[in-house]
C-alpha cells in the first residue's frame, strides 16, 4: 500500500504517479458515493479539495484544474485532483481519454508544494 | 443552444444526449476553476451536485455515480454528473476512456426524473 502523504479521521491523501500534479483524496472511512457521507465530512471533503485547488494554481500555474469522482474499480469514494498544461500528454483530453502528443512539461520541484499543502491541510480540522 | 432544463442565478442545468443518465450544471455566471467562485456559490454548486445525485441514485439505481469538473475544452465551470451502470457502453472505465461493449439499458423513462429533480432544485434557492 502507498504511503499517505496527509491522513486524519477523516480525509486521506495520496499522489498519482503522473507527469503531472495529481493528488487523490479518500474518505478514511470507506463510503460508497458523496451522498452516503455525513454533511460533516462531505464539508471537509469539499474544504479540501478547494484547499488542493488553491495549492496547485498558485504553485503551478496550470492552465486547468480537472476533478473527478468515479470510483468504478474501486468504490471508495475519492476525489482525482489534477492540474493541467496544454502541454501535458492528454490535453485538452481528459487523463482518461487518448494520448496526444508526448509530453515536455518542465515543473517545479514538488517538495515545497507538498509541504505547504500539508499545512494548509492540517487547519481543515481547526475549521 | 441546447435548452436548459433548469436554470436561475446561480446554476444552469443541461441534460447532455447519451445512453446514460448524464447531467451538467454550469454556474449561470462564468468562472473558470470552483476556487474562482464566491464561497455562496460554491456551497449552491456542492449542494445541486447531492441533489442530482440523490435523485439519479433513487430512481435509476446506478451501480455508480461519476463526477467529474473538466472543462479543458470550454473553461466556464461545469459539473458531469453521471449514472455508471455495469452493463453501460464504457464501465468500468469512465465515460472519457475505451468502449467497453456495445450497452444493453433498459432504463425508467426520464420524464418523472427530471420533474422531480427540478422541484428539488428550486428548493435550494430557499436554503
């Protein structure tokens, strides 16, 4: 299992291997769909995807955030977090859909972006 | 333009043409990313999301629910919402990936769906 990079009662965070920023938040607590969650956590969960959002924007800069929910192969509700290039291998595509071009993105390091957002996380439950 | 099934101040609602049940909620005024939104919509937003859900769950009774925020092609702010059954065109991949088998629904006719699901809409506005 891979490790998680933020984890509390109720939300826990992994990276997707990607060339690019892709972050995925779990509920801790295994829920089938958004409305079997309580309003409390569906807030978290909302509060945190926006904080991931922020984070990705201002660190990245990309030209597009992409977020999904599916969980068709695994139905435990999470939420895919991306951050798009026009430059990245799938754009304008989704990262689902077909390859366009290979890739040439150049990013910063993601070590201070994780850092920060792992900050910004941890006051989610100071709310 | 397609006709809106629903539209006020805040969300405009599009059915979009597919096998499956598959709405779009667009923010009636144009943001490009859900953190460029003001936080009163965003909660409208989170909150016509559920009610979708909710209603596609009671009356199709999906085997998932697909969510997704792409908007690569058209940078104004919009939600899919989707019924994913295991017999659909694409499951389990989602509705961006490789057809999967040629789809064999047999659903309820849309029609009650859609008028309940705009009663339940109008009732946000009185949140």
């Amino acid at each position: 299992m891979q490790e998680a990079l933020f984890k509390n009662e109720f939300i826990t965070v992994f990276k997707e291997e990607s060339h690019i920023p892709w972050l995925k938040i779990f509920t801790t607590e295994p829920y089938k769909e958004l409305t079997d969650c309580p309003k409390n956590l569906r807030d978290i969960l909302y509060r945190s995807i926006e904080i991931v959002e922020k984070e990705m924007r201002e660190y990245y800069k990309p030209d597009k955030i992409n977020i999904a929910m599916f969980g068709n192969y695994v139905p435990h509700l999470h939420v895919h977090i991306m951050a798009r290039f026009k430059s990245d291998a799938f754009f304008p595509e989704s990262m689902w859909g077909k390859k366009q071009r290979e890739a040439s993105l150049v990013l910063p390091d993601e070590k201070i972006f994780l850092e920060e957002l792992i900050k910004k996380l941890h006051s989610i439950v100071n709310m």
